[in-house]
C-alpha cells in the first residue's frame, strides 16, 4: 500500500513538471510571435551606413589653417626701421592718416624730427597691401603692381637668398631655408637677397639702401610683415599690414 501511495506522489509530480515545460514553452512562443510583429513595420539597416561612406573631410596643415583665415586684402599700417648708425624712423597710419618721424643721436642725445611726405610716398603708402587668395598664395603689391609673389607650398617657403643666412646681419634667421615654414612665432613665406636697386624703387621714399625683402607672418599678432633691408649691412625697414 505504502509503495502505491508513493507511486501516485511520483506520477503527480511529473504532470506538474510537464504542465510548467508546456507554459514555459508557450511563453517563449508567444514573445517570439510579438517581436517578429514589432519589428515587421521597421525598415531594415544595412551593414553600411550610408554616412560611412561619404569622404572624410582632409585635416589642413597649421599652415593652411593659417592662410585659410587670412584670405583677403590687408593693408598698409605701419613702418619701422633704422638707418646709418642710430637712426630711428616711424610711418604710422592713425585715424585714415599718414605721418612720419625719426629720431637720430646728436652730442650724446637722441633728437625727433618729422618727416615730410611727398604726394608720391602717399600714393604708395595709400596702395600697398598684402593679399591671400584663395589658393593661399600671397601677394605684395603697391599701386595694382604685384611686386612679390609667394605661392602655397605645404612644405617650404619661397627661398632665393643667395648668402647663407648667417652672414647676414640680425634681419635673416640663421636657421632659415627653402624648408622653413612655422619658427618660433612667425610663419616664413618669401626671402630674396641681391635684388636690382631698379627692382626696389617702390620703397624709395623711406629713405634707406635695400637689395633685400623677407616677408613673414606673426602667428601671434595675425600680422604680414614684409622687411626691406641692405644684405651687407644694418639698414632696415619693416612693413606691417593688417
């Protein structure tokens, strides 16, 4: 009797267990059933996305990044430079207006004067501008002349110096050359030595000897200055246009 007893406890706890298979089974159905349902209405996603493949856009140079932004005209705002052996001068635009002065050392003193400017230095001063166009070359120009040119070059500069730059006396960095780009707090375009004084004329209203221009451009100040010199010697001038 006891062994009968037992026998039905058994039975019964295997149609509990298959009663709880059969709902877990109908279960597991009915989720599979809503989910194919659910996701019926979706368009289906490709394995590409479509953005995927567009170009990515190119990374410019801090050289290019620099150009970029400067694109356009800038004009004329000052000048500066010595001459002789203590000669100091200054050309200064304020207010849409030129004017000029110097300083020179007389019996142990330095001493200003002004600088008269003629009609012809104003024109000159008036027209002379720096441009970058939109291919990132740059251009110096006085009265719709181009006068130097510098085209892009990713790695490089313009570079026509004849001496090496260590004999020249403070206004070439010795360490420039043709693979210069950014040194220090400039960004170095153009450099030429031994140029025809026919070549420099446009500058003769500042009064100093130059058969030399450098042109660079300050990072920090986001200013082009084009400096006019004498190779074999101290005389110097330098543009700022802005």
């Amino acid at each position: 009797l006891m062994g009968f007893v037992q026998g039905i406890k058994i039975v019964s706890m295997f149609k509990i267990a298959f009663q709880l298979l059969v709902v877990i089974f109908f279960a597991s159905l009915l989720v599979a059933c809503n989910s194919s349902s659910t996701n019926a209405g979706e368009k289906p996603s490709d394995s590409l996305n479509v953005s995927s493949l567009a170009p990515a856009e190119p990374v410019m140079s801090p050289k290019q990044t620099l150009l970029k932004a400067a694109i356009g005209a800038h004009a004329l705002q000052s000048i500066y430079g010595s001459m002789g052996a203590n000669t100091m001068f200054d050309f200064v635009l304020e207010n849409g207006k030129w004017s000029a002065s110097g300083s020179a050392i007389s019996n142990a003193t330095r001493e200003a004067y002004d600088i008269d400017l003629s009609e012809d230095a104003l024109q000159k001063l008036e027209s002379m501008k720096m441009e970058v166009a939109e291919d990132l070359s740059v251009t110096f120009s006085c009265e719709e002349e181009s006068i130097y040119s510098a085209p892009f070059k990713e790695k490089g500069m313009s570079y026509f110096l004849q001496k090496a730059p260590g004999d020249f006396i403070g206004s070439i960095p010795k360490e420039l050359n043709d693979t210069t780009t950014i040194s220090g707090d400039y960004l170095y375009l153009y450099a030429k030595d031994q140029i025809a004084e026919a070549d420099m004329q446009v500058f003769d209203f500042i009064g100093i000897v130059c058969d030399a221009v450098l042109l660079r451009y300050n990072c920090r100040t986001k200013e082009f200055e084009l400096t006019v010199f004498y190779a074999d010697c101290c005389e110097n001038a330098t543009l700022v246009f802005k």
